[in-house]
C-alpha cells in the first residue's frame, strides 16, 4: 500500500487521472484481499474464538461494516466457497474483487470456467451487460419451464445450459432441532417445508409491524429437556430419537427453565415477573455488542448460581440463543462483552 499516490491538490487533468486510476487499482487489489480474509475467518468460524456468535456481529462491530456492507460480503465470501475456480483467480490476484462480485451472481460449479474467462477478457463495464444479459435470458427461460433457466455468457457454443437450484440449507443444534419440532407440533404444520418457512418469515414481519414491543415476553412455545439425576445426562425428543445436549447447552437452559420433579410442583428458576421485568428493561433485545436480535431470547445469570448469583434484575441480562450459548462455550467477563445498558436504551428510544 506504500505505492497509493499521495493526494496533491491542482494537478493537471493528466495528472489527476493517473493518480485516481491507479488508486482505483490498489483499492480494487486491497478489498479482494478483504474478501479473502472475511471469508477465511468465517469459514472456520474464527469469530466465534474473538467472542462474537455470528459472522454479521463480528462485521457490524469489530470492522465497522453497516448490516448491508456485512451482508454483501457474507453473501459474496459463501459463494466463492462453492466456485473454487473463482477464488483461486481471486487469491492470485488475476480476477479483482468487483469482477468476482460480478460473476458470483451468475456462476455456479458448472460454468465458472465459461465465467471467469469472459470477466478477464471483458471491461467491467462490458461485464456488467453480459451479466445482465445472461439473468435476462435465465428470467425468461424459467417462465418458459420453471426446472430450468441459462446463466451463461453470450454467445455459448460448446458449454451446455445450467440448471440453476435453488436451495435453501442450515444446521441446527439438538436444542434447536427440538425447537424447531415443538413449533411444527405446536402449530400442527402439515405439507411443504419451503411454505413453512415463508410463512414464519411471514408471520414475523406482520408482528413486528403490528405488536408492541413486548408483546412476546413469553415464548409461545416450549421444548422438554430429559435429565437424568443420577448422571447428569440430558436429552430432547425428536422424531428421529433422542438426542443427548451438548453440556453448554445443558448449561444454558438450566439459566431460564421450568423444572418439574415427579410429585413436586413445577418451579421457574427465574420468577416470571422477573422475567418480564428483564426483558422489559432490556427493550427485548439482546444485550451483546454487535447484536441487536430481538427473538428467541433468555435470560442468563452474569454471576452464575453455581457461585452464588441471585435472580436480582441487576444480575440477569438478556442474550439471545446464540449469544448466550457462545457466552457459556467461550467464558469470560460476561459485562465486557456487555453494551451498557444506557447505550442500549438509547439506541431504541
């Protein structure tokens, strides 16, 4: 980066274009760079060691990303992870970071070859076209037959049309999976799993235009966790068996549980209105740097019961599932990873 021309005001025309040029060049070459990195750390998770549960949290935090920025490069640092033909131009530094951006729209394991030579040989201008072009022809080809629609540069001869999927796909904990159940049983979901989750996509959004903020300080739904007495192990139900809990997660849920003992009265570790109490002065949001999650929240203790923590509002917090499972995984200081609660309140008056 030594080589950036220094700014000089009242150069010349000839000048002035040199040095824009060639800065345009290093800055393109610098966020190919940037992109490399974003996506090495977050394919091996390495945000989750610096203490932040999501790529997007550590991005809006620690680099200064907006959630739009952080998403673009999520987006982008994924997709390369599925074009190795693609990355591997861009680490050599052969394919600069705004082609690459291009071509990601349209290329799949396929036809990157076909994509990365026409983005060497074309301007960025003349690629943007025949990227723009090529989704035309796709939009229409899929109205013509939804199975199938063209990504390809144009002309093509000799590489044959991709079929471009569409998938949707995500992991899910134990603990997760038996949320994810309890809510099919709850609300005795029958059919496709893709209008499923349009319609809870769907449903969020009419509550979050619709009801006050607080207006879900209850979960609406609830999975049981099997303990044994005698060794500790806990399990979830699920359709495909039982699932033996991570002792992080064991941990987590034993913070913001209902317990029931046979013959004994089901007893809250925090007191409902505690509970409320917290969620309401936390604004039903998640109190961790960098996360502003508003759903699937708990409350965890900041001194843990094991040491002596009491359920005073002052040492409960609310974390969403996340956050509050990487706290348990990752340790610390749990009120340097905290924002103080006046910044937070601020934030959403």
């Amino acid at each position: 980066m030594s080589n950036i021309p220094e700014f000089r005001p009242n150069l010349d025309a000839a000048q002035a274009h040199i040095a824009l040029k060639k800065s345009v060049e290093i800055l393109d070459r610098a966020q190919h760079c940037v992109v490399l990195w974003f996506g090495e750390i977050m394919r091996r998770e390495l945000h989750r060691d610096l203490g932040f549960s999501t790529m997007r949290s550590y991005a809006t935090e620690e680099l200064g990303f907006s959630p739009t920025r952080a998403g673009d490069f999520i987006r982008l640092a994924r997709k390369l992870e599925s074009l190795p033909m693609v990355k591997k131009e861009v680490a050599s530094g052969k394919l600069g970071y705004t082609k690459a951006r291009e071509i990601s729209s349209v290329a799949d394991p396929t036809n990157e070859l076909e994509w990365v030579k026409v983005a060497k040989e074309l301007s960025r201008r003349e690629l943007e076209a025949t990227v723009r072009q090529a989704k035309e022809l796709a939009s229409q080809q899929r109205k013509e037959n939804p199975d199938q629609g063209e990504l390809m540069p144009r002309p093509v001869s000799t590489v044959p049309p991709a079929i471009i999927p569409v998938r949707v796909g995500f992991e899910l904990t134990p603990a997760q999976y038996a949320r994810y159940e309890a809510m099919l049983a709850k609300i005795g979901h029958r059919g496709s799993k893709s209008d499923l989750l349009l319609d809870m996509v769907e449903a969020l959004l009419v509550a979050d235009a619709n009801a006050p903020r607080g207006a879900f300080a209850d979960p609406h739904y609830q999975i049981h966790i099997h303990e044994c007495p005698t060794c500790a192990k806990a399990t979830v139900q699920t359709p495909n068996g039982e699932i033996e809990l991570t002792k992080t997660e064991i941990e987590a849920a034993r913070e913001d549980a209902q317990i029931h003992k046979p013959g004994e009265r089901i007893k809250s570790i925090i007191p409902p209105r505690i509970r409320r109490e917290v969620l309401a002065r936390d604004r039903h949001c998640c109190r961790r740097k960098g996360c502003n999650h508003t759903r699937f929240l708990e409350i965890h203790h900041i001194v843990p019961r094991s040491e002596g923590g009491t359920n005073d509002p002052e040492n409960l917090v609310t974390l969403c599932t996340a956050c509050h499972k990487l706290l348990h995984e990752k340790g610390g200081d749990p009120q340097s990873l905290l924002v103080p609660l006046e910044d937070k309140v601020d934030s959403l008056v």
